[in-house]
C-alpha cells in the first residue's frame, strides 16, 4: 500500500510529525458555493494539500501536550473578488475535559500567528481502523462571523478524520479554481 506523503509543513516552531494528518472537507457545499461563483477560488498551501474528493490533508506537527493534536497548513477560500474570505490556518484539536475543540490561527490579528480562535466544537470521537473520526463538528459563534453570518453558530461542518496513514491515499488533484 502506497503511503501519503504531505507536501511539507511550513510551521518552523514545531517539527513535523510524519504520517499523522488530519483529513477534513471544511463544509461541502461552502467548497461547491466557493467554486461556482465565478471568481472563487480555494488555494491549500504550507502543510495543507487539496485531494482529488476535495476533501483536504493537513501535515501533523509534533508535541509534548498529551491533549493536543496539531496540524500545519493554510487552507484560503475566496470569492467575490475578494469580498469573501475564510482562512483555515495551522488547525489543532484539543480536549478539555470531556470537551473537544479544533482551533485555528486567529486571521483578526494576521500575520501573527500566535492568537487562536475555536473555530469549532467538536463531539465526542470514534475510534476507528485507521485512527479518530470526529463526526459531528458546529461552528463556533466567532467562527461564524468568517463566514460573513451566513453559516449561523452550530452549523454542521464536514467531519473531521485524523490518520497515521492513508491507506488508500487520493493524491492531490490539481490546483482548485472555477471553470
């Protein structure tokens, strides 16, 4: 079985983990929306790469935090020309108690990367053959207003899958803009 390789992480403060990524769709019709309104445009860069399902694969980083599972990758949805905008940037999952969170790099105090902002809440995950599978995934209040209020907070997001490998990899596609 061939093994999926991410194209690399760009994070300098964390050393990359191989074989540990995080597959996740965001939101299936945003990704049809972004891509069907004739200037959008959806770019997954620095540890995040675009597969062919368009689902997407964030590189795993190392670290000593027990409850952590970090991942590295800039994912940019754009539409509008311009006038819509999301960035999904260097996600991590963390648990608090029984309480599960995927955050992301704070975009309102861009280019520091050191503010997060819970972009998600997250329900309790599934062991699975191949690792965790969060099924259920809300969108935060502050999440929300990314969106531009159009996805009210608690919206169902995609699931969110973590793995040591891709057994049956889909490798990138080609880069994502409109016809």
């Amino acid at each position: 079985m061939a093994q999926y390789r991410p194209n690399g992480c760009l994070n300098r403060w964390m050393v990359r983990s191989m074989g540990v990524v995080m597959k996740w769709g965001v939101k299936s019709s945003f990704r049809h929306y972004i891509l069907t309104s004739g200037s959008g445009k959806i770019t997954a860069m620095g540890g995040a790469d675009a597969l062919e399902d368009g689902t997407f694969v964030f590189t795993g980083e190392d670290t000593s935090r027990p409850h952590d599972l970090r991942f590295c990758g800039d994912l940019r949805f754009s539409a509008h020309h311009g006038m819509l905008f999301v960035m999904v940037h260097d996600p991590w999952i963390t648990r608090r108690d029984n309480d599960w969170d995927l955050s992301v790099t704070d975009v309102g105090h861009w280019p520091a990367r050191t503010h997060r902002m819970v972009f998600a809440r997250l329900g309790t995950p599934a062991v699975t053959e191949s690792g965790l599978e969060f099924p259920e995934v809300r969108l935060t209040p502050e999440a929300s207003l990314d969106f531009g209020g159009n996805y009210p907070a608690g919206t169902a997001l995609d699931p969110i899958h973590v793995v040591d490998d891709m057994a049956e990899p889909s490798h990138p596609g080609p880069p994502r803009t409109p016809a």
